[in-house]
C-alpha cells in the first residue's frame, strides 16, 4: 500500500492539466458561488443542493464559534461571555454615583451556574440581593413544539432547537423580555422565534403557546398583553425558505389564547406604504419587527389602543391606530437598525439607534462629532415639531455601548435612561453612569441578558411574595 502511494507522490503530472484543473475550480467555485447567493435571498432553483452549499458557506464560522465557545466550559452554555474588565465577583452591582442612586429593581434572565441553565431572577436593587427566581423546564416546554409546513419541508418553530438533544435545547434555551404579573407568574419566550410561555411564581407551567413569537413582550393589562411574532411562514409562496410576516398579537394572559393579530406587511400596504416593503431585493426578513408597543393613555398626540411599532431591517419606526386601521405618522432614520420604542407623553417618543449598517460591516458615522467613540444613540423623537434630540450622548460616550444589535432602552422622566445591552445593564443621567449591574458566572465570565426591566421602588408590588408558598 506504501508503495502506492509512494508512486502516486512521485507522479508526473503536465503542466497543462494543472491548469486545466486549476480553471475547473475556479469555474465550480464561481457556480458554488452563485448557488449560494441564489439560496440565500430565498431561490429554490437548486433544491436540497443550494441548501448543502449554504450550509458548506456557513462552516468556517461555525468552526469559529466552536473553538471560541469550546475554551470555556461556562461558554457552551451560548449565553455567557468572558469578562474582559476586572470585577470582584460579589460587586454585582457597581455604584458610580451614591448621591444620585435611587435604589428600584430587576427583572432579568441570565445563566445560573446552580441549574446550569438560565433562568429569571428578581433583584432588590436598594438592598444588593435576590428575592425570587423563576426557574424553567426547557426539555418540559419544548416537548410538544410543533412543526410547521413551509411549502418545501417542515421546520420546527426555531430552528435553534434540537428535539434528538435535550442537553442542546436545555443550554440554548433562554427566556426573553420576562414580563412580571400581579400574582408572581412571568410570561417570557425563549428565542427569537419561539413559543410564548407563563410560568406561576413557582415555576410551574401555566399554558404554553406554540406560535412564532421574539421580541418585545409588553403588558396591556391585567388579562391581556401584547406580543411580537411572525404571524405567517411561506403561506401563499413556495420559495423553499421562512418568509417572515411580522405582525403583533393580543394575548389572554390567563390562557395564553390569541385574542387578535395583525400583519405589519398589511398594515403597511393597506397605507400606502408598500414601497418600503416591495420597493427592495427580495428578503425573507424584510420587516424585522422587534417592538410592539402599546399605548395605554389619551393624551392630544396618541389615542389608547394605538400601538408603536419599530422595524429594524426598514430602519423605520411608526405609530398605528387600529380602530381605524391607520398607520398616524411614519418616520425612517436618522436611526439605523434600532430597537425598542417607547411613548413618553407629550408627543415625545424614544428609540434605541443602533446605528449599525445593516448591508456592510461597521458603524453608523456621526457626521457632527465624528470622532465619537460610540455610534449607537437614545434617539427623543418629538412628533409636535418633527425635532429629534440625543441627550445621553455624554454618559454613552464609550465604544462599550456600540450595539450592532439587540438592547433595550426605559427613559425614566425624560431625564435618566436605564438600557439593557446584553452583557451590561446600565443606569444614567444625561451627565454619567450612575450604577452598573452584571450577572457573574464564576471568577471570570458574565451572563448575557435578553431584554431586562426595571422597576422604580413606587412601580411594583411585591405583596405576592409574602402569599406564594411553593413546594
């Protein structure tokens, strides 16, 4: 056998075949290519061949994340990241500003290295400890995930879950935006498409909806919130791929039922505004619908009932009136990306910009101060006089705060700014930091957040944990 191989190592092979075979690779590579990008922007010509070959793109990162995640046991877990700033484990919570701190607490999701899971915590912010954590079963909840027709094959809601690996769904399971109840229970979802869970204040299983749903979950009411989700998945096409219709939906908060949904595509369209969606090469994500907003108060600019809306991939926020059916104003930019709008008063409504280019790698440039070290701001967008101001530039003034996606913002008064941008949750005025928290896994990493809240001390009624008496 040496031999052989011997021999075929000492073969001679022309000049001219070398060529030959060097021009064939260069051809399959260009009609690889070509493959590629046709199944990427939704073509089907090519079949289960085009999806080989984006997955074969796709390796090399793959193989990165493998070896960035394969170096740190807590990083398997998908959501913990190593600390890069020196911090004492027990400082979760770092003050910068005593005089100016106001205490309040926390509602977050983050890794515990007890469950080796992540899972939802309170947090007192005025007396530095925990007072209650949600802990949920993933393999218990993702059991009965459905799969949907897409015309072309079946996928399961979120592609992120792996029903043959419960060990696999168990780390990447992650509860988003938990919105705390009355009563104690939490309603999160756990990625971003996935479906729509209640725990009790125990961490018992409530109801479970298996529909589409990521990002922003807001509360109504008592009985009812409201949910983003994609509301339809290659229903009246055939391209082999998601097509994403993202919409918003009225949920029952005691059985977890849809009360009523709606296209952001029709919405759009029915007002005109289709240029923004059929105006652009084709996308499966066009829409990126990452806030559903629902405005609870009359005043001379909104109406209740009326719902804000941002859409990332339109860089693009607006303000809907459903009993109408009317889309009220529409404003793209000069925010890119964003997320997370929110009402204000007084026809003054603010949005996280990421500002991050969404078709090229890098950053927004700010043309006023372009030597400015972050280009993600706290846009406040005052619809009365069409004025829009960024007045945290100074405490956001720092390359830790560029996002290129992701991240909530709350402002507080129109003076203080709390923002969750993953790896940190902050608190500001618009002169400084005033306090930071993080959520320490182990002497040298930090969890990730997803779309934490906080609560001023007046906000929240913690009367229900004195009443709760779990097993």
């Amino acid at each position: 056998m040496f031999s052989k191989i011997e021999k075929l190592l000492t073969l001679k092979i022309s000049l001219r075949i070398i060529i030959v075979i060097f021009l064939l690779f260069i051809l399959f590579l260009i009609f690889f290519s070509g493959v590629v990008r046709h199944t990427v922007i939704g073509g089907n010509k090519f079949g289960k061949f085009g999806l080989f070959a984006e997955s074969v793109a796709k390796f090399p990162r793959d193989i990165g994340i493998i070896v960035n995640r394969g170096l740190n046991r807590y990083l398997n877990n998908m959501s913990v990241i190593p600390l890069k700033d020196k911090i004492n484990e027990t400082a979760e919570l770092k003050i910068y500003n005593n005089n100016k701190f106001s205490g309040g607490y926390l509602i977050f999701s983050a890794y515990s290295s007890d469950y080796e899971a992540n899972i939802v915590y309170l947090y007192d912010l005025n007396n530095k400890k925990y007072l209650w954590k949600w802990v949920p079963d993933a393999v218990e909840i993702l059991k009965n995930e459905p799969l949907l027709s897409t015309g072309q094959a079946k996928y399961q809601l979120n592609i992120g879950w792996n029903a043959d690996d419960k060990n696999y769904s168990r780390r990447v399971f992650h509860p988003r935006h938990p919105l705390l109840m009355s009563d104690g229970s939490i309603i999160f979802h756990p990625g971003g498409g996935a479906p729509l869970v209640k725990l009790s204040a125990c961490s018992e299983i409530d109801w479970v909806n298996y529909n589409f749903f990521h990002h922003s979950i807001e509360k109504i009411n008592e009985d009812k919130i409201m949910a983003t989700m994609t509301s339809k998945i290659n229903k009246n096409n055939n391209i082999g791929k998601f097509f994403k219709d993202d919409g918003y939906a009225i949920v029952d908060s005691k059985n977890g039922k849809i009360l009523k949904e709606e296209s952001i595509i029709d919405i759009l369209i029915d007002n005109d505004y289709e240029h923004l969606v059929l105006g652009r090469p084709f996308s499966t994500n066009v829409i990126h619908l990452n806030d559903s907003q629902p405005i609870l108060i009359n005043d001379n600019y909104v109406k209740e009932g009326d719902i804000a809306f941002s859409s990332r991939h339109l860089s693009t926020v607006f303000l809907y009136r459903p009993t109408d059916k009317k889309i009220v104003w529409l404003k793209s930019g000069p925010w890119l990306g964003q997320h997370d709008i929110d009402y204000l008063g007084e026809g003054i409504f603010s949005i996280y910009g990421n500002n991050n280019y969404l078709n090229m790698p890098g950053y927004k440039v700010d043309k006023k101060n372009p030597n400015a070290k972050n280009a993600t701001k706290l846009y406040l967008y005052d619809t009365k006089n069409n004025q829009i101001t960024t007045p945290f530039e100074k405490p956001m003034n720092s390359v830790e705060f560029n996002r290129e996606s992701s991240g909530t913002q709350r402002v507080i008064d129109k003076n203080k700014l709390f923002m969750d941008i993953d790896f940190s949750l902050y608190f500001m005025d618009k002169e400084e930091i005033i306090w930071k928290f993080d959520k320490l896994v182990g002497k040298s990493n930090k969890s990730w957040f997803r779309w934490s809240t906080y609560f001023d001390n007046k906000e929240i009624d913690l009367d229900w944990i004195d009443k709760i008496k779990c097993k």
